[in-house]
RNA sequence: GCCCGGGUGGCGGAAUUGGUAGACGCGCUGGACUCAAAAUCCAGUGAUAGCAAUGUCGUGUGGGUUCGAUUCCCACCCCGGGUACCA
C-alpha cells in the first residue's frame, strides 16, 4: 500500500542538463535520472508540445513536424498509451551539441516525451534506455555503448558492445572520458559516476541536481459543481480576500448547467449573479469558482467527527486529543493513492500547523477485499449490461442482438449494470442472515464473486439457534457439563481473537461447532444459554436480542459486557498424540498431558501396531514433540 | 513490461505460522418422519484399491532443506488486481 503511494508521488533524482542548440542562441533544457551515460547520448527527442519546437524546426522540416505535432495533438491520452507499442516521431532538422564532448547530435519531436514531466525534453542513450533503443533502431540512429555489461553472457555482452542490444542494468564504463574538458569516469561504478558528472555540471554552470515527481493531482484539477465553494473574493483592485466568519458556510448557488464554463473554468462559472459581489464602498469582486469536489472535504471528515455539534470551530482540541488518532481504517486498495494519501497529506499538513496531535491520522490500515459480480461480454470484448443479457441451456445471450456472449467476473459496476441489490436476500432470510453471511463467505480481504449459494447455511444456522435456544425443554437446572464448558468457552475465545484479528469467517464457524454440540448434548443450562447469545449478539444482532428478552432480561444485550473466557475449563488432561513413522501418521494413542518423554516413548513402543511399523527395520531415532507428536524415524 | 496478491475436495473456505491436510458451510448420497412431497432430524462424503481392517496417492508444476513441508528456499506455469513511454 506505501509501495503504491510511494510509486504515484515518483519521487526521482537526477539533474538537469542544458544542451546547446546549434545555430540558435539557446539551450534545451533536459532532465536525466542518469547524468552519468552521457557520453552514450545520440540524440535529443522533445515534446510535441514543447515551447521550443517552432523555433527548433528548420525551414524545411517545418511542414512534416507541423504535421506530426498536429496528429499528437489530436490523440487522446488513451491513445497515445495505447500506441506504446511502436515508437513514432520526426526530425526538427536542427542538433544540438552534447556539453561533455561536443558532438552534433539530432533534435527529434516525438510523443514518446511527455510534456507534462521533467522538462518535457530528454537526453536519448539508446544504448541503455529501452524506449530510447526502441526508438533509435526504428529510425537507424547511432547507438554507443558506454557500459561494458561485464557479468552478463558472452553473447549478450557481445551484441551490447555493438550497440545490438540494450543494457540498462549495471555495468564497467566505456568510452566515457574527455580529457579537455577534465571528466572522466571509465572505470567507475554508477553510484560515483552519477555524482562524478553532477558535480562536473554544476562547476561548468551546465546544469544541476534535481528531484522530480511524477505526482499528478487527481481531485482538485478535476473541478465538478458539487463540491464546497472557496469563501475567497477576487476584487477589481486585485486584492483577494476570504469570507467572514459569521458569512460562513458559503452554499452552492443554484444553476442551470452542470458543464465546465466556456474556457474551462470550473462549473462554478456559470452562477451569474452569485458570482459577482459589491462590497460597502461598491467595489465590485469576483468569487472564487473552485470547489473542493469529491473526496476533498471527506479528507478530514474524522476530525470533524471527534466533535460532531461544535459550533464555534471545526473541533476542539480536547476532543481531538481524547480521539485521535483513528484506530481502523478499513477501505480498498482502490483508496490508496486517492482518499488515503490525500488524507495523510491533509493531516501531515495540519500537524505542521500545529492543529492536530499526530503526525499520522489512522493507527491501522485494512483493505477488504472487493465483491465482484458476474458480468458479460462479446466475442471482441465490448461489455454487455447484465439486463441485456439472457441465459439459455448454460449459454449467454445478448437480447438486443442476439449475439452469444461470454460470462466473466468484474467488480460490481454501475456501468456494467451487474450490481446486486441485497435487499433480496433481507426478504428472504432476513437483515442477520444477510450480515452473518457476508462475514462467513471468506476472509475480509479476499475478493470474490458474489455468489448466494451458502446463505443458507447460515440461515440455517440462526434458525437452529432459534429452535434450540427457544425450546424451554433444552434448558436444565444445575450445573452444566464439563464438555459443553469446554466448548463454550474456546467459543467465547476464538471468537474474541478471530474479531480482533478480523477474521470473521472462522468466528462464525465456532459458533457453529459450538450450536452443533448443543443439538448432541441435547441440553443445556441457563447460563450457558445466555452467555451463548452475548458472543452471537455482535454477528446477529436482531436473533439474539430476542432471545435474551425471551429468557426474561428487559435491559438491551448489546450494553452487556463482552463474556471472558475461563481458561480452567479449557486445560485438558490427556492428549491424543499422533504417532508418525518415517512422517507418516499411523495410528493415536492418549496419554496424560504431562507424561515425561521417557514414558511416552515406552508407552509407543510397546503399543500393539507399532510391531507392524518396525518390523525388520532399526528405529534410528524418536522424536517427542509434546502435546504435538510423535515421530519415530526408522531404518 | 513493472509492482502487489493468490493457486488446497464438485464449490466457498479451515489448518494454533514447520507437527494429525480438508474445521465450518453449500452441494451430493443414504436413512428416519410423511399417503406422498417439501421442510426438518440423523448418518456419510478428497481420489483410488478392497466386503472389511487397511493400503497407496493427494495442497499449481519440478527440484531442495528437514525426523516431518499447504507452511521455509530455488526455478517455472497459471489466475486476479494495480500501474504503465515518468527519462
């Protein structure tokens, strides 16, 4: 999860370097995570949106770049990924002039450079960047090698030397020294040749150290009209200024359409009147028309819930002291580099400020696993709503064309229509049925299709309880048995680990076992009875109230303390060791739990089927692994 | 491509983290009840051989460590999710 964030902020270093551009009094500006394989630099690529591209092209080249900068520039992203395949782009007809050797090398416009990041220009070392290769071979530019691949194979090594492959791991620097300009690296390992070169660039003044992210905001550069509104004026006289306290909150005005304004403001720009404000010297202003959509005000709803009816403040700093931090947060992996890492970022940024006690806002992360549902598709992959669909003889079929489809499993979508209403499964079995058989499909995390084959197993499971619990002739006077305790009791355990381990599933199957030896033993007492319904009460909470009202109890279970095990019912006297030959288990045999090994080594080799195991072998060694096993090695 | 997860019966899933693989549930099979069915209750249910006692095989595949491996190590295959020309 901290991988995940750690990838979407990107931090890198590297430096940035300026290249000469021939005939033009200009440098382009490009950034590199590896300064060090400069000297492997054949060419320069920049964005197709790049500022200097006009400038760059010569006159002619001027028409094909145009050309090519227009196609980019109608590509949507989507497409300009999709492409990654193969690798297009142009000549500008112009070079540039490598400061560390000065040679020529050509100026490229291709799309493979994203404005958006770094410079928008690179430094090309097809020799050891895959899409630079890639991109060097489709359009026959010279490939130097500058690092030996030393331990790779002799082939490899071969075919890398003649600038026939690509290497972008570690290597012995080649071809990598100029004495005029007083650099030289052959012989060094990366880590001193990165610092070797930054340091030689900055004494020359031709670039520097820099740290880059590849960090893209997703929440407020997409502006939506829902979303709470700036309480910030712009003025005519330039002055920007925020609503009084007592102006506050600011509503969202009423408009007529939703859409972006008509240079891509936020829909916000749209309010008319709303927008334009005069204050008592009729100074006109503007309002602020950003909002913070989606989850922007949800980043901190858990310090507004420490203090829900304050009036005065967001929420106090007792309350914030008494709460904080949140102990669970339970969400999907989907959240991580959005609600999550905003959340930490909004919470790092007021513990700056002094305005909340914790660095960190959530003690304990937990990602639940998604519920998929079944979804389909056509032959080319196009999906199909799930209301479209028809099933005949265990095939798919589209109502709307006819057309064959097959089934898959996708998360549960309102595009995809395939969402399932539980409320089916509250009618036919009821709310605790429902809650019950969501904790008893599988462990939390785990994503899984949405299937309801087995709630009626847990149906079935409440309605034993009921029939059990409710029938007066099953509860006996007096002391209950030594075996029902046992059970309850690891009961009243398993389930108290399984919850604090949020291992759900296996808490309601103890229940289960426990039911199960109700309905052998036939009867139990009172006690144990309502203990029982104290454990069940958080699993299914309708089914036990009621039963506990049914035993005469008018106060709410739900306030009860939560049962304690009693670990003296618990210990055992005997344990039934399995007794393995060679690791494999043959028979058991049940001796007292605290029997010395001596004893238990005597006790197994004279029991009668260990004859049979040892017959015509020498027993090598035994090995007595208490209250565990027993493992006699034979030869 | 890269980064995370994960492969256990017909199915969903257990297994105290190296010590009895398959708890619990669904499904299925048989029995009881019923004129009958449903519901319910009881019993059985990994595969295979056997009337049985019992044997052999078995946690994606192949190897390794170990007295003992679903669990640890190495290599590979497959599935799911995230991300993607980030220089």
């Amino acid at each position: 999860m901290k991988d995940m964030q750690r990838n979407w902020i990107g931090r890198s270093t590297g430096a940035e370097v300026d290249f000469k551009i021939d005939g033009l009094d200009k440098n382009l500006r490009v950034y590199t995570t590896r300064p060090d394989t400069l000297f492997g630099a054949t060419y320069m690529v920049v964005a197709p949106e790049h500022e200097l591209v006009n400038e760059i092209t010569t006159p002619e080249q001027f028409d094909a770049v145009k050309a090519y900068v227009l196609g980019a520039a109608l590509k949507s992203d989507l497409d300009r990924t999709d492409l990654a395949k193969g690798k297009s782009g142009v000549f500008t007809g112009r070079y540039a002039i490598n400061p560390i050797n000065g040679t020529k090398i050509q100026i490229w416009v291709a799309d493979y450079v994203l404005m958006g990041y770094g410079t928008g220009a690179i430094m090309a070392v097809p020799a050891h960047d895959t899409r630079d290769f890639e991109f060097a071979q489709t359009f026959n530019i010279p490939i130097i090698c500058i690092l030996d691949p030393k331990n790779a194979p002799e082939e490899m090594r071969n075919k890398v030397l003649k600038g026939e492959a690509c290497w972008t791991e570690d290597g012995a620097y080649i071809n990598s020294s100029n004495i005029e300009v007083g650099i030289e690296i052959n012989g060094l390992s990366k880590e001193a040749g990165i610092a070797t070169v930054t340091s030689w660039l900055e004494a020359n003044n031709l670039g520097k150290a820099t740290i880059n992210y590849k960090l893209r905001d997703w929440l407020f550069s997409r502006q939506r009209y829902w979303g709470e509104p700036f309480p910030v004026i712009h003025w005519e006289d330039g002055e920007v200024s925020v609503l009084e306290d007592s102006e506050l909150p600011l509503p969202l005005p009423e408009v007529e359409k939703y859409m972006p304004g008509e240079t891509g403001e936020s829909p916000l720009s749209n309010a008319g009147d709303w927008l334009i404000v005069t204050d008592k010297n009729g100074r006109k202003g503007r309002r602020e028309t950003n909002t913070m959509p989606q989850w922007a005000g949800s980043c901190w709803y858990y310090l507004r819930f420490t203090d829900p009816t304050n009036n005065e403040e967001p929420f106090s700093k007792i309350a914030e002291n008494y709460w904080m931090p949140v102990d669970l947060y339970v969400g999907g992996a989907e959240h991580a580099v959005l609600h999550l890492l905003y959340s930490r970022f909004w919470h790092k940024v007021l513990f700056d400020l002094g305005i909340v006690s914790t660095n960190e806002p959530f003690q304990k992360l937990f990602n639940q696993g998604m519920i998929l549902a079944f979804a389909y598709e056509t032959a080319s992959g196009s999906k199909v709503p799930s209301d479209q669909v028809e099933e005949r003889e265990g095939k798919y079929f589209s109502t709307v064309t006819g057309e064959e489809l097959h089934q898959i499993v996708a998360k549960m979508s309102k595009s995809l229509k395939n969402v399932v209403n539980p409320d089916d499964v509250v009618t036919n079995y009821g709310a605790d049925s429902l809650r019950l058989f969501e904790m008893f499909i599988g462990p939390l995390d785990a994503t899984k299709p949405w299937t309801e084959n087995g709630v009626k197993g847990v149906y079935n499971f409440l309605r034993r309880v009921v029939a059990f619990f409710g029938e007066k002739g099953n509860i006996a006077e007096g002391e209950e048995s030594k075996e029902t305790l046992k059970i309850l009791h690891q009961t009243i355990r398993k389930v108290s680990d399984d919850v604090r381990d949020m291992k759900f599933n296996t808490a309601v199957s103890q229940m289960m076992v426990f039911t199960n030896h109700c309905y052998k033993a036939g009867k139990v007492n009172h006690q144990t009875a309502v203990t029982f319904f104290q454990v069940l009460a958080p699993f299914a909470p309708h089914v036990a109230e009621e039963l506990w009202e049914l035993y005469g109890n008018t106060s709410v279970l739900s306030f009860h303390p939560w049962p304690v095990f009693n670990e003296a019912y618990l210990t055992e006297n005997t344990f039934e060791y399995p007794v393995s030959f060679n690791g494999k288990v043959r028979f058991k045999i049940e001796l007292p739990v605290d029997m010395p090994t001596t004893e238990i080594e005597k006790a197994v080799l004279t029991h009668d089927h260990t004859d049979k195991w040892i017959e015509g072998k020498s027993i090598a060694k035994i090995i007595i692994v208490t209250n565990k096993i027993v493992n006699v090695v034979v030869k």
